[in-house]
C-alpha cells in the first residue's frame, strides 16, 4: 500500500505522533525524557518550529505545533533521530527505536483544535499514569495550567493570544478545559481515529483542505 503524501504547509498547526518500535516502554526515566525534551528544543531552534503543546508518555509522543517554514518533516526527522541516537547510545543499545513513520494531522483552529488539546492532554489519567494530572510532569499542561517551567520552549497559540496573555486566566481555561467531564467533546476513541487521518475539522473544513493539497 502505498504512503500517503506529507502536507507541508505553515498556515494551521499538526498533531503529530511517534510511538516506539513495539510500543515498548522507553520514555520512563527522568534521564530519557531529559534527552527527548532536549532534542525536541533543538529542533525548535534549528527549524523555528512552534511547539505550543506535548505530552510524553512511555512509549509515545504527542505533539501540536505549526511550521513557520514548510521543514515540518525535517523537524520530525531531526528530533526522532537525535532521541534515537541519544537514547541508544545512553542505555547501551543498537536498532530502532521508533516503530514506523510519525503520523501528522492538520487541525482547524476551532472546537476540533480544542478537542485534539484536550485529547493529548488526558491521555496520562487515560493510560492509567496519573489520577491527578497536575501530577504527570511530561506534559506541557504544567506550563499552561499550573505555571510550572518545562524543558521545551513553548510558544502561544491562538488559545493564549485570545486571552491576552493573561496568565491566571490561561491557566484556569485549560484546567478547565482538561478537567470538565461534561464538556461536550468526541469520545475518545473518537479522537484517536480523527487524529490518525490527515485532517480533521468539519466537513467542509477536510474537503478544502482535500481540494487544496491532494487533489
């Protein structure tokens, strides 16, 4: 079966995905998260992209971010590589370390954005990790809703630039955001699905950007 094309463009953000060959635990250790967070800096800095979400879990990753040039897949394989690289050369091992090609989506930046923010933030209660998420110390949340500094620089998106910066308010939208079980949002599994394909937004949303990029 043949891949699916990359769409490269700058103007909405991905979601972006890598999982570990096997699905094995790796990211577990504060040692390792130090080499991802590490890489993934790196990366921003050596291709401008702007990383406004991520969360690490033990054997994947997710990732929001919007592309300032069209290198995205350049980022993408400039951090896998350097984890890789690190992370073989730390625990003393040889082969791959992730299990395929890293998954993208571009989002509409309305409900849908707010859902796949949701949605990456959740996973550690979902995996069983954390009951608390302010608990769960690999997820950018602890910038957003508890003010605490991360390892990665995180830039704003259009959720923050709407508040203007207001920090307090910043944090209770997203606690809130995280937190609220009534919250009229897709299933989980739901989101998992939407998040595998290319794009996900309405309708109309995929069959402009279908027209536009694969067509």
């Amino acid at each position: 079966m043949a891949r699916k094309p990359r769409v490269i463009q700058t103007e909405l953000p991905n979601h972006l995905l890598c999982r570990t060959n096997n699905r094995t635990f790796r990211f577990h250790k504060r040692q390792i998260t130090r080499i991802v967070f590490k890489a993934v800096t790196e990366g921003i800095e050596k291709y401008n992209v702007l990383v406004h979400h991520i969360v690490l879990l033990s054997n994947h990753y997710h990732i929001i971010a919007t592309a300032t040039e069209k290198n995205l897949h350049r980022f993408m394989q400039y951090v896998n590589a350097r984890i890789a690289e690190r992370y073989n050369r730390t625990v003393n091992r040889t082969g791959h370390l992730w299990g395929g090609r890293y998954k993208s989506c571009i989002i509409a930046t309305d409900e849908h954005y707010l859902g796949a923010v949701r949605y990456i933030y959740r996973n550690p209660i979902r995996a069983g990790m954390v009951q608390d998420l302010e608990d769960f110390k690999d997820s950018s949340l602890q910038f957003w809703a508890f003010g605490k500094k991360m390892d990665v620089v995180l830039a704003d998106d259009h959720l923050v630039l709407n508040m203007g910066k207001d920090r307090k308010m910043v944090a209770w939208y997203f606690m809130t955001l995280v937190t609220d079980d009534e919250a009229p949002f897709p299933s989980d599994s739901y989101m998992k699905a939407a998040l595998s394909k290319q794009f996900y937004g309405s309708d109309e949303f995929v069959k402009q950007m279908t027209d536009t990029y694969l067509t």
